[in-house]
C-alpha cells in the first residue's frame, strides 16, 4: 500500500518535472520554430522560340529612302547586304543630289550589328541629266572579298575606275574597298570562286574575270536573251529559265542546263501556262530550285499546280519547283499569299541538307515560307500590312552556316517585329533578321 503511494508519487514528479522541462515553465525562455527561407526571385524565362520566330531584329536609320536589294553569307556567322539609298537634300559625305541615289554596301557581324558601311554615290554626267545608281547582284567569295554587280544612269566611280551610263560589275576588298570595276551587258547573274575569280553572265555572254579584272575568256550563249533568270556554277555552266513563244500569242516555260561553251546537256519545257520565272538556284546536292510566279496551270512531274481561287477570282501564286542535277522534277508547290493579291518577286535559298526558303511580294507586303529537302511545308511566316498596303516588304534571303535562316527587307511606318519594341521609319528604312530555321 506504502509502496503503491511512493510509486504513484513518484510518477507524478516525474510527471511535473516532464512538464517543466519538456513543455517550458513560467521561467523557460520559448525558442520559435526555424523559419523557412524563402528561394531568391527567379528572372522570368524568355519566351521559346519557334520555327519562324526572330532571334533578332535590326533597324537601319538612315536619311532617306532606303531599299534591300541582296543579302549575302559571309560564311563567318556575318551577313552582307547591298542596297540603294536615295536622298533629296545635302546632309553629309553619303548623300546625293535630288532624285539621285548611291549604291550602300553594309557588313553586319552574327548579332546584326553594324562593322562597317562603304556608300558609293552617282553623279550626273557632264552633260547634265540623272544620276541614279542602282543595285542588282552581290557575291562572297571563300576569300571574304566581295563582288556586286548594277547598273548606273550617270556616272558612279568605283576605285580609279569611273562607270559612265552603263552595267558593271565590282570586286571589292573584305573590307568593302574597291579593286576594280568593269562595265559589261545587261546582268543576269554572278559567282565568284574560291581563286578570287568571278563568271558574270551578261547580256549574250558568260564571261570569266580573273583576279584582277582581266577577261580570261568569254562565251556567247544566244539563249540567255531569253533567260529571266539564271545560275552559274564556278566553271562557267549555266542554267537557264524563261519563256519561248509557240505563237503569236501562246508561250511556254523552259529550264535549260548548259555547259560552259554552251552546249546543251538537257532541257524541259514547264506549262502549259508559261510561268514567270525570277529566281533558280544550286542546292547543296547539285539539284536546282525554281521560283517565280503563274496563273492557270503547271505540269511538274506527277503533281499539278493551280493558284487557290476565291470569290474575288484566282490571282497569280508563287511557285516553287525542286529537280535533280540532271533535270529530273523531285517535287513542286503552289504558295497563294493569305491576303489574296498577285504574287511576285520570289526569292528562294537552300540550305546544306537540301531544305529551301522561298519569299514573294504582294500588295499586302510579303511572305516567307520554310521547306524540307523532300519539299514538305515546315512553316510560314506573313509580312503583312493592316490594312492592305505594300508598306513591309521582303527583298533576299539566305541561310548561314549554323543553319538559321536570315532576311531583310524594307518598312515605312512604326513597324513591330516579333515581341521587340517597334521601330519606326524615316521614310523607307530597311531591316534585318536572323531566324529560327
């Protein structure tokens, strides 16, 4: 009984011993619970981009009205755009008198900005009369020199050289300096090799010029009067593309493949409705590409091409055709604009694993749209004004050596490319990007 006491006392010491020491007395000092820490704030996660979308954009804010006529690789990462700049007043050493314009020349590094600009200005001839230089091809070498080819109403002096009222082609240094010019025939296209040597063809000719400029030999191709477009590779072969009447008033599309002394390897008739071809290139492969545009009908191989109709009628669409080396037809698309205009200006490039982008104009604006080497759709893109007004413009495209695919055109207006602040014109600005292929 005693013991049960002592035990039961017992028990409640402890138990109030517990109570003090586990649970805190009046005198215990409470220790609060280890606060969390909270993360440090993340920054925001850039947005993905998509096939289409703009790694960047870069405005050109020069005085004037300025215009894109190529864009180059310079196979570095950079990207070389020629250009025309026409001005009305007298504001500085690039500008010209009223209603004269000047050839610009631009070097832009894998960022888009700005490493160096060589402007090139028409001057009336000594009788008075226009100076208006314009731009029409550009070429890089392996060497990193340049080659650009016009035509100026005027003269336009390029080195120790002066172009009175004429075409011409130009080497030009890695830095844009020139070496020399020549004036040839009407240009309809150009290659450099990897020897610092150019083939131009020109009027009836296809002509090698050597380092320096001299001629190292020169072919007459009848068939290029009638080319509207056309590719030359480094030996001086050539294709061609235009149209050939059947009658006073019905024609037909040829493609022809020819040898540097002008014989004829292969050739395909494309119709029936004759298309308007403005633009052929190599692919990676030695296949060619093709665009230009059409209304009613084109054969090519097994696939029919027809623009898409609406209410409003059936307008021209750009088309794009794909054939091997030796002419054989891979595949072809029709590309109707989604603001239903007439399409015109197309442009394409290839890049290494045989894949094309091709862009064309239309009332609207633009459109660029992104192709397999097996020709399927991968993406499109609209340069489009709201309301329908010609205001963003396409002008050249061209992949560089990572695989993305660069652009530039021109603008007027505050114009707003992807999720960058808008930029606004001038007058006419132009501008470039780098996209996702």
């Amino acid at each position: 009984m005693n013991m049960g006491r002592w035990r039961a006392s017992t028990a409640g010491l402890m138990l109030g011993m517990w109570t003090v020491l586990g649970c805190g007395g009046s005198d215990a000092p409470i220790e609060p619970p280890p606060r969390e820490e909270e993360p440090p704030p993340q920054p925001p996660e850039p947005p993905k981009l998509e096939p289409g979308d703009a790694r960047w954009t870069v405005h050109s804010r020069l005085p004037g009205q300025q215009e894109v006529v190529a864009l180059a690789s310079d196979g570095l990462g950079g990207l070389v755009l020629l250009g025309t700049s026409r001005t009305t007043g007298t504001s500085g050493p690039t500008s010209v008198e009223a209603n004269g314009t000047s050839l610009v020349l631009s070097h832009h590094d894998g960022t888009g900005q700005v490493l160096w600009t060589q402007t090139f200005t028409a001057e009336p001839s000594s009788e008075g009369g226009p100076a208006i230089a314009h731009a029409q091809l550009l070429g890089i070498a392996s060497t990193a020199e340049l080659f650009i080819a016009g035509k100026v109403e005027g003269r336009l002096r390029l080195g120790e050289t002066l172009i009175a009222d004429s075409h011409f082609v130009a080497k030009l240094a890695a830095d844009g300096s020139p070496q020399w010019a020549r004036s040839t025939g009407t240009l309809k296209a150009l290659t450099p090799d990897i020897e610092g040597e150019v083939v131009v063809a020109h009027g009836r000719l296809v002509t090698r010029y050597d380092a320096r400029g001299t001629v190292r030999w020169s072919q007459e191709l009848p068939a290029m009067s009638s080319a509207s477009a056309v590719a030359l590779d480094p030996d001086g072969g050539a294709v061609l593309v235009g149209q050939r009447p059947l009658a006073p008033f019905e024609s037909i599309g040829f493609i022809a493949r020819l040898s540097p002394v002008g014989e004829v390897y292969w050739e395909l008739e494309v119709g029936p409705d004759a298309p308007n071809f403005t633009h052929v290139a190599f692919a990676a492969d030695g296949g060619l590409r093709f665009t230009g545009d059409f209304a009613g009908t084109l054969h090519w191989g097994g696939s029919v091409l027809s623009p898409s109709c609406d209410a409003r009628g059936c307008p021209r669409a750009a088309f794009i055709l794909a054939a091997d080396a030796a002419g054989r037809p891979l595949w072809g698309h029709a590309l109707t604009g989604t603001a239903s205009a007439e399409a015109s200006g197309a442009r394409l490039t290839s890049d290494v694993n045989g894949g094309t982008a091709v862009l064309f104009r239309h009332g609207c604006g633009s459109e660029l749209a992104r192709l397999s080497a097996r020709g399927a759709l991968s993406w499109r893109a609209p340069y489009v004004t709201e309301p329908c007004a010609p205001g963003l413009q396409l002008r050249d495209i061209t992949f560089l050596p990572g695989g993305d695919l660069a652009s530039a055109g021109s603008f007027t207006g505050t114009r707003a490319f992807g999720a960058q602040e808008p930029f606004t014109a001038d007058d006419t600005d132009t501008f470039l990007q780098r996209l996702v292929p």
